[in-house]
C-alpha cells in the first residue's frame, strides 16, 4: 500500500462504548455510542459532561485494564452532573475482524456474559453482508430499536431508520435543509429540473438529486415520507401541493407567507380538497429567522418534533 492510499484508509475502530440501560433523566439514550480510533481520536458521544469525560479515559485506559467493562453513573450532584438519572455504559474492544460493522449503516449484535457485559458477536455492514452466526442474526434482525433482547442476552443497535425526505426545489433553502438533515437521520431527495441549481457539488453526496421527473414518478410516496414544497414557482408549488394532499404522507409542508398560505388555502377549498391534520403551511416553527439556514433549523425542528412525538405514543 503507497503512502497516499495509506492516508486515505479510514481509520479503525480499536474500542467502543455503548450505552446499555437509562433510567430517569440523563442527557443520553440507550444505542448511544462512541469509538476510540486507532490514531487515539474519538468518535461519537455518549452524554457529555463528566460522565462522558470518565468514559473517555476508560477507552483510553490499558486494555488489560478496561477490557471489558461495565460502568454505572447516577446523576447527582456529588458527580457535577445534575439530571438525577442512571446510565449503564458498556466498554469493550473492537475485533478487526468487525471494523466494517462501525461503517455508517451497519447493524451490530452484542452478546451479555454473566456480569452483564457485552461482547461483540455479529452484525450485517451496509452494503448487506452478514458477519457472524446464524442464531445471533436472527436475534439483530427481529431488532427494531437499540436494547435488549427479550431474555437480555444479547444487546442490538440495529442501523437507525433514514426516514424519506422530499424536498422539492434546489434553491438556497433546499440546500440548507438538506445539508443539516444528513445528520439528522433523514434519507434526502432534491427534485428541481433547472440543471444550474440541480448541481451535485451543492450538496452532501448521501442526497439524491432528482432532475428529471413526471407527476407519474410521484404518484405513490410511502406513507412515512415527508414532502417539501419551495421552488422557485407559486404556480408550481401549488400544484405539488394539489397533487400531494390527498396521498398518505406523514408531513406535507409549503415555504409560504401568511398572504400565500391563505391563498392556496382558499384555492384547496374552491377544488373541494379536505385539509389533512398533515399539511403545514406555512412550514417550520415560527419566530426562527428568514435566511435561509434559520428557515432549516425551523423546518427541521418541526420534522423531528413529529418524529419525537410520535415514537412517544
């Protein structure tokens, strides 16, 4: 390997630590995770605070030291952490042989011994590629959230769900909000048919770009596929907005002022359209800013305000 493929081969894995159990109030989540690289860095959180400083040094602690180890944190002031919660952390050491499973995408398994601490058993990269036996991948394909298995033997975090975002015109407001929903566990397409906003360069390689389409290619969306309207047309916003209204969606938003909400809400009732419960228009939490990063941050605050609601119910 010559000097220049060296330094372009991401770095490994070396030790992890997972977050197995919250109680209470914690500023963490079950599944969370971070990784200490082969180069020493660290990847990921897993809370912040003092607690996350402690688990920093246990990654970088000896291995015969800290290998693994299962690691208890109550939340009180007496640790300068306030919230009052517990939280499990897991540390343990990534084989080589499972470096593909920390790619984003894949979906780990972990197995409990006797003290409660996992080991790494199995997995299925990204690209589909099953690592691991038979038994323990059946337990990680059942696996719809980070967590334990029903006789909390094993301990999945299953790749997190990108939930379908589609985002109609390319503009500077398009571009914001899809350069943040990346990170935000949002799977983006950018429709727009003018090939100089519709550039490649202008947005993160993990979005599609969709420059050619007919009202055909959008005649049956999933139903948990958030759809956004803001192009560069009025005329063209109102019919994707005729065209979604009556289709399954789990969010239906308009970029609108006060004066263009009512008047495309006054054309839906002349057409005899329903208002569903879905459609937001205009989009995004209110008092946020006009430029066009301020109108994402409130588009996308909204979008997952909804996530977050609705995997309470």
């Amino acid at each position: 390997m010559n000097a220049l493929a060296s330094r372009q081969r991401p770095l490994l894995p070396v030790r992890e630590a997972v977050v197995t159990r919250v109680r209470g109030s914690a500023p963490t989540a079950v599944g969370a995770s971070m990784h200490l690289l082969e180069d020493g860095s660290l990847l990921g959180t897993v809370g912040g605070g003092r607690m996350e400083y402690q688990i920093c040094q246990a990654l970088r602690a000896p291995r015969s030291d800290a290998s693994p180890a299962l690691l208890s944190f109550t939340l009180g002031t007496a640790d300068d952490q306030c919230c009052g919660g517990q939280v499990e952390i897991c540390v343990l050491d990534v084989p080589l042989f499972f470096s593909e499973l920390y790619q984003s995408g894949a979906s780990r398994l972990y197995q409990r011994d006797s003290a409660g601490r996992l080991q790494l058993v199995a997995g299925i990269t990204r690209l589909g590629r099953q690592i691991g036996s038979f038994d323990a991948l059946t337990v990680l394909l059942r696996a719809e959230a980070p967590g334990m298995d029903v006789e909390e033997r094993h301990f999945a975090l299953p790749a997190p769900y990108h939930q379908p975002l589609w985002i109609f015109g390319a503009g500077h407001v398009g571009r914001a909000i899809a350069s943040m929903a990346r990170k935000l566990d949002f799977a983006s397409s950018v429709f727009d048919q003018r090939p100089e906003w519709a550039d490649p360069a202008a947005f993160p390689p993990e979005v599609t770009l969709v420059d050619t389409w007919t009202w055909a290619d959008l005649q049956a969306p999933a139903a948990d596929v958030m759809v956004l309207i803001m192009t560069y047309s009025h005329a063209m916003d109102y019919a994707l907005l005729e065209h979604f209204i009556g289709k399954p969606l789990a969010y239906l938003g308009v970029i609108a002022s006060r004066s263009k909400a009512a008047r495309f809400s006054h054309a839906l009732a002349i057409a005899g359209h329903d208002i569903p419960d879905y459609l937001h228009m205009p989009m995004g939490l209110p008092g946020l800013g006009k430029k066009p990063p301020e109108i994402a941050i409130s588009v996308l605050a909204e979008l997952l305000q909804l996530r977050h609601k609705k995997a309470e119910c």
